[in-house]
C-alpha cells in the first residue's frame, strides 16, 4: 500500500515559534522524500527534499529530520513567520512504476499568529 | 523564464460535456505528471508521460480519462462527459528529466466546475 499519513491536519503557531509537521510511510521502496508549500489558488512549490541517506536536512529556517527505521520523516519551521501560512504537503516517491510519481500526504494547513 | 503554464485556470463545465486541460511545462523539460486535488485533500497522482509516450497511467480512470504530450504543443487532460465528481483542481507538473528522484515543478492548476 502507497501511503502517506500526514499529522496534524491543521496548527496554529504563534509568530516566532517553531512548527512541526509530521508524515509516516509504509513503502520501504520510497526513496525521496520532498516537502510542498502550497498557497490558496496556487500550484504546490517544493520547499526541501531529503533521501534517506542524510538524517537531516536544513535549508534556512527549513528542516527535515528522517528516520528510516521508523519511516517517518519531519519538517520543522524555526522562527515561524505570519507568511509561513499556506498548507504544506509531504510526499514520497520511488521506483515503482516508473519515473518519480509523488505520493502525497494529506496537507497541514499552518496558520502563525502574530 | 516562463514555469509550467497551465490553461484555463477555471472552467466550468456542465454534465455530459468534455473538459480540455492543457499544460506546457518548463522550457527544456519533456517529462510531464498529472494530479487531480480534492477539495480539502492532497494531490492524486494520474498520469506521467513523456513526449509522445505514456510512461505510466496508473493513476486514470480507466473510463472517460486520456492524456496526451505531443511531439509539439502542449500535454492535454480531457475528460469526456464529466460529471459532477470531476470537480477538482487538476495540476500538471514537469521535469527536466524522468527517472527517481527529479524534482517536479507544478504549474498554478485548473479548477474544473462541473454544474
């Protein structure tokens, strides 16, 4: 089964604090793991991308964290800014069938307050 | 430099007529994918082709969906005699190469009403 779990469904972070996505997968053939920032009525925007050979990946105030014998996978936003507010989708994608079809998770709509 | 462009960016359709999704991806890319997005849901994976292939259409259904990439012109979604269920966003992403691991770039998608 191709899946993706994302959590949570929905945060609220206060401005300057740190925000926290979480994602599962179940299929050990996944082999990249890229995170999208998606804003209302636009097409999703690839932030950052990890393979599962790094643990961690830091690209400015973005961070992923793996855990391969898990199979989970995290993004956290440090200094969390009111602009961050968009939904974010975590995905994953492997050999199987050919190319690098993305099998996306569910979305986290993030809100910062200020 | 121009991204992924995709036409129109709304469109309303009624039952029983057929939807054209058209999208011209990034210059120099000629590797295609299609998603359908849900309303409140994330990205369904439907189909990946190259020019004048389909690579892998796993994701269509089986019925009333088919997808093109000419050799010139852009990649096309047609849905024939949508019905309501069809009513999503439709992203079209591209790549400069196919393979694992490439990044995909989205265009803006085309929201699809069907009254």
């Amino acid at each position: 089964q191709q899946q993706v779990k994302q959590s949570p469904q929905s945060l609220i972070v206060q401005k300057g604090g740190i925000s926290i996505i979480n994602c599962a997968y179940e299929n050990t053939a996944f082999d990249y793991f890229p995170w999208y920032q998606q804003f209302p009525g636009k097409g999703p925007a690839l932030l950052i991308a990890i393979r599962p050979d790094v643990s961690e990946k830091k690209e400015g105030r973005f961070t992923i964290s793996f855990n391969k014998s898990a199979k989970q996978f995290s993004l956290h936003i440090m200094d969390s800014q009111p602009g961050d507010s968009a939904t974010y989708f975590c995905a994953a994608s492997g050999l199987t069938g050919g190319g690098n079809k993305l099998t996306f998770g569910t979305g986290t709509q993030l809100k910062v307050e200020l | 430099n121009a991204g992924v462009m995709q036409n129109p960016r709304h469109l309303v359709r009624r039952r029983g007529q057929e939807a054209r999704l058209r999208c011209s991806p990034m210059k120099g890319h000629s590797h295609v994918y299609w998603y359908r997005q849900l309303p409140e849901e994330g990205l369904k994976f439907m189909v990946y082709l190259q020019k004048e292939n389909i690579i892998d259409e796993s994701g269509m259904p089986k019925e009333r969906f088919s997808a093109e990439f000419p050799k010139e012109g852009p990649s096309i979604l047609r849905i024939q005699q949508v019905v309501r269920g069809d009513s999503a966003a439709y992203f079209c992403a591209s790549s400069l190469i196919g393979g694992r691991n490439n990044e995909q770039f989205f265009g803006p998608g085309t929201r699809l009403t069907v009254l």
